[in-house]
C-alpha cells in the first residue's frame, strides 16, 4: 500500500505515521506530478515545510498521464495490465522528477518553475474544453436513450467494448487520434487491457463519473456538479491509485469519485495518518 497525497493535504504529512492504524503499514509516499507542479509556486517557508515532509519518507513521483498513456500504448496485451504510472529507480526520468524535491530554496530552478506554469496552462486549456465534452457526451447519451442513471454500477457499462463512451475514449487517448501506433490493435482487447490496469481503470472511471455529474444524470441530483478549471488536477490523482493504496486528500469531488467508482480505497486525511 502506498499513500496518495492530495495538494491540499501535503503540508500536513506526519514524519512519523501510526503503525497502529492500517495505513502505518504503508510503502511510502506516492506523488502524483501535477500536485508537485502546484507545489512549486509556493513561497519558500511552505514549500521547504512541505518537502521536508515528503523527505521523513520513502517517496516516489509519477509521471504524467500523456506519459503513462503513450508508455503503456506500447505494451502487449499481456503486460498492460501489470503497466504502473510509476518510473523504475535510476530511470533518467526517476531522477529528473526527484530534482523536484530538492526545490526549498528561495528560489525555484528556472526550468522547473517553467515545468510547473506549463503543466497549470495545460490543465486549464484542458478544462476549457471540458464544456464542450460535457455537450458532447449529453448528445452522444441522449441518441443512445440515457435517462438517469441510478449509480455507478449501471454507469459502468459505458465503459464496455470499444465503441461504448469511456471505450471510444480509451482507443481516441491510446491511439492519440490515429497518430500513435499500438500493440494491441484490436480495439476491444486494448480497451479490456487498458481496464484490466487497476491505474488506468480509475483514471477513466473517474472521468466517466464525472462527465456523468457535470452532464447531470445521476438520479441523485445531489451528485450534480458544474465543472471547474481545477478539477483536472484533482481527476489525475486516481491514475496514481493503486488497488490497496489509500488517497490522503480532503477534496469533495475525490471522496465522491472513489465512493462510486472503488469503495474499496480508502480515503483519508493527512491527521488520520
């Protein structure tokens, strides 16, 4: 089990967790990139606390979803499975992720402050466009006559095959537009292998929950919610949770998302540590 650290609970991070709760057991920290790149901007006395946080344990940072996706693109389909959105240690990109951890100084190295404003337009050009999706997947659930729909369960089967909504997404982000080649080239099996990943399974479940909440199907409008620039950052935190892991975030759309798509995970704060 490893520790899946939100932003808004990094800072909060004990140097000592509690081996008498089920958590204590855990392998270390896991960082998800976008929440490093949110770190950054920080001023030099949270960010050094922060780190210094980090640094009390074993840590490792993912890399981010463009690479994860086109990384496992090239796996057969007996390996996809196994893919973890993690780099091995002494990888070049391990350790130019872990330079992002020596950052307490006054001031950030130019070339990571840099990687951390790209790495915010990204996701609020991405959130831009989200609207848009949002219009699409009304129209595209309308023509297949999708009222309400009751809970995850009955949701989850816009995830089957490769022309079902999560699965058409799947082939369209895999294949990068028909301009990538894969290894699997059957649509259907890369869709089963990509879902079988338990990353990939909640980094696109999460989007199917929350295309679903923004697009206001759910039967229990108290799910219903307007979307928001950041809540890409806050959807990319699932590719970085593992079946066993637990998420250490006190964000609403989180907790609601892993509730629905994978009771399973736990969900706590930084004080349950």
């Amino acid at each position: 089990m490893w520790l899946v650290v939100d932003t808004n609970q990094s800072r909060r991070i004990p140097a000592t967790l509690n081996t008498d709760r089920l958590t204590g057991q855990a392998e270390g920290l896991s960082l998800p990139p976008y929440m490093m790149a949110e770190l950054l901007p920080r001023g030099q006395t949270p960010r050094s606390e922060t780190l210094a946080a980090f640094g009390a344990h074993r840590v490792r940072i993912g890399v981010e979803p463009s690479m994860a996706i086109e990384a496992a693109a090239q796996l057969s389909v007996e390996d996809l499975p196994a893919f973890c959105p993690f780099p091995a240690p002494g990888d070049e990109i391990e350790s130019d992720y872990r330079r992002l951890l020596n950052e307490n100084t006054s001031r950030v190295t130019p070339a990571l402050a840099r990687w951390a404003e790209t790495v915010k337009q990204n996701h609020h050009a991405f959130m831009n466009g989200m609207e848009a999706r949002r219009i699409g997947a009304r129209r595209a659930l309308k023509e297949k006559n999708v009222g309400t729909i009751e809970d995850f369960a009955e949701a989850v089967q816009m995830t089957n095959g490769p022309d079902s909504f999560i699965g058409s997404l799947i082939v369209a982000t895999f294949m990068n537009g028909g301009r990538r080649t894969v290894a699997i080239d059957d649509p259907a099996e890369l869709v089963r292998a990509v879902l079988a990943n338990p990353y990939f399974r909640h980094f696109y479940h999460a989007i199917l929950y929350y295309i679903i909440s923004v697009t206001k199907l759910w039967e229990d409008r108290t799910l219903h919610r307007d979307h928001d620039k950041n809540d890409w950052t806050d959807l990319t935190m699932a590719l970085y949770v593992g079946t066993s892991d637990a998420l250490v975030t006190n964000d609403g759309l989180l907790r609601a998302v892993f509730a629905a798509i994978d009771p399973d995970v736990r969900v706590v704060l930084a004080s349950d540590l």
